[in-house]
C-alpha cells in the first residue's frame, strides 16, 4: 500500500475513553472546530510548493482559501469485536470511538486533503495534514449520502488492517461499505461513487483474516 506523506507531529492511534464522544452525533465540539481553525493554516504552510500534489492540491490553488468541511469523528472496530460479530447484529454495536476527527480541508468546495485532531497532551490539537486519497473518497461519500437528506456517514478504521470503512446508520443498521484509497492520484477523481453500500457480514468476514495474521 502505498505511504502517504504526512505532515505530522504524530497521529495517536489508539483512543482515550475518559473524552466523551458521541455515538448519535457527530458534530464536533467547540474546542475541537477550535484546535482545527487554528491549526489549519501552519500547517498549509509548511507545504513546499514542489510538493502540492502530494498533498492533494493542485499547482494552482490558493492555499489561503481553504477552509474546512464538516468533520468526521473516527471509530474503530477492536479485533475482539470483529471476531465476535455475528450476522444481523448493528455495525454501531461493535464500533469504538476514538478521539480523532479527521476534518476535510476544501478548495472551492472539493475535498483536498485531511486535517486530523486529535487529543493531546490534555488538549485537542491539530497533529497532521495529509491523506490526499481518502479526502477525494470522502468527498464522494458525502455527495452521494448528503446530510441535507438527513444522512450521517461514520467514518470507521480497523487499524489492523490498514482499512477505511463506513457505514450509513440512516439507511439501515447492518450495511457496511470499504473506502477504495489505493486508486493512483493522478486522475484527480474518486475510485467509487458509493452509491452501493455493502453488508457487514461480507466486509466483516473478509476483514477476519486480515486482522488475525496481522496480529500473530
């Protein structure tokens, strides 16, 4: 899989359960919109020009103006709770928050990039810029499930292996669809549209092997 470059003071993988997160609403608290405006720019900044692409910008963009989108809190499914699941269970019955949102950074309304929160150092902070692939998915993934129609995608990882994965909680309860981020950048479009949404019981058990070998 190919790496993408970050800047970063380092992203915290794990999550700290003494933050409340809510599982019914994904707006980001005050403080977290805070450490994102506030961080946005200093990081844009340290982007050498040469390098704009891989950050997912084009050469002509004014870095300026970007601004930034509606956040996504990040959940995780725990290896415990992907081997247990059983077929018909809620995907939100085996999800974890973590403390990261991962807030879409626009220019003129497209998705460019990811700027990530996190908390740190008994702060939220903005610890990393990147992520060009994913940004462009879900860019896509909130065109097609808008929030205006009352839908609310939630973002999930299972770090184990390596993937993004979502869920639409207003359709129904079991589906649960991969984020396609190994497509090359070049093309400057979305691998998929995500109009189709998939099963649990399928991602989930093709996802059980992968997780078990990564933690032999």
């Amino acid at each position: 899989m190919k790496t993408v470059k970050l800047l970063a003071v380092f992203i915290v993988m794990g999550w700290i359960l003494s933050v409340p997160c809510v599982m019914a609403n994904q707006d980001a608290p005050a403080d977290v919109q805070q450490a994102a405006a506030q961080g946005l720019q200093p990081f844009l900044n340290k982007i050498p020009v040469i390098s704009l692409e891989e950050y997912g910008f084009a050469p002509g963009d004014s870095l300026d103006t970007a601004s930034l989108g509606d956040p996504f809190l990040v959940y995780t499914i725990p290896p415990r709770a992907l081997d247990q699941y059983q077929a018909g269970s809620a995907v939100t019955s085996i999800v974890t928050p973590t403390t990261m949102w991962y807030f879409p950074v626009l220019i003129a309304e497209q998705s460019r990039a990811i700027l990530v929160v996190d908390w740190l150092d008994n702060q939220w902070q903005a610890v990393s810029l990147g992520y060009a692939g994913l940004a462009k998915e879900l860019g896509a993934l909130s065109r097609q499930w808008k929030a205006s129609q009352g839908y609310h995608p939630m973002l999930i990882v299972v770090f184990q292996a390596k993937q993004y994965l979502f869920t639409v909680p207003e359709k129904d309860s079991q589906n649960l669809t991969r984020l396609v981020t190994q497509k090359p950048m070049a093309t400057g479009k979305p691998a998929d549209d995500y109009a189709t949404l998939g099963t649990a019981a399928s991602v989930i058990e093709q996802l059980k092997p992968v997780v078990k070998d990564a933690l032999k």
